[in-house]
C-alpha cells in the first residue's frame, strides 16, 4: 500500500481550487455540482468566500468514484490526496483510501 503524505492547509486549499477549476471547466460538470450544492451560478463566487466551501468541493469531488478518477488522470495526481486534502482542511473522508 502506497502511502500519502499529509498535506499542509495551503496545499490542501490549493488542491480543493484546483478540483473547483477542474469541475467548472465542463459544462455538465459544474451544472451537476451547482445542482446538488444548491448554488446559483451567480452565487458561486460568494460561496467561495465562505470557510467549509472547499471542504464542499472537495467532498463533492470524493463523492463520485468517476469524477474522481477523471480528475486524478487529468491532473496527474493520486486520487488518495482528495482525502488527505479533506483532513488537512478538517473535512473527513468516509471511505478508505485504498
């Protein structure tokens, strides 16, 4: 088993952006997420102010094994550092990371 090092708050922060550029950068993805957050598209910038809203993206992003694995593969990252992120952040993930 591969183990990930854990990631500082900054990192994390830049991690959970990062997934947030990737969702809005697709149509479908980023109506799909405004969809089930409940946030306008005019309000997502205001919701990005607000402090458990990269928990949220990146929680979002852990919930959905397919859309994680297209970010892991597009970004070149390993899926298991959504899950770090979540921690560093203070979010939690509920499934192992494998």
């Amino acid at each position: 088993m591969k183990l990930v090092p854990s990631l500082t708050q900054e990192a994390a922060e830049a991690l959970a952006i990062q997934a947030l550029t990737f969702i809005a950068g697709d149509g479908e993805r980023l109506g799909r997420f405004l969809a089930i957050t409940g946030i306008g598209p005019a309000q997502i910038r205001a919701a990005a102010q607000e402090p458990g809203f990269l928990i949220g993206v990146l929680d979002y992003l852990a919930g959905d094994e397919r859309l994680l694995s297209t970010f892991a593969a597009e970004t070149g990252l390993d899926p298991a550092h959504v899950g770090k992120a979540l921690a560093a952040l203070g979010g939690h993930w509920e499934r192992e990371i494998p």
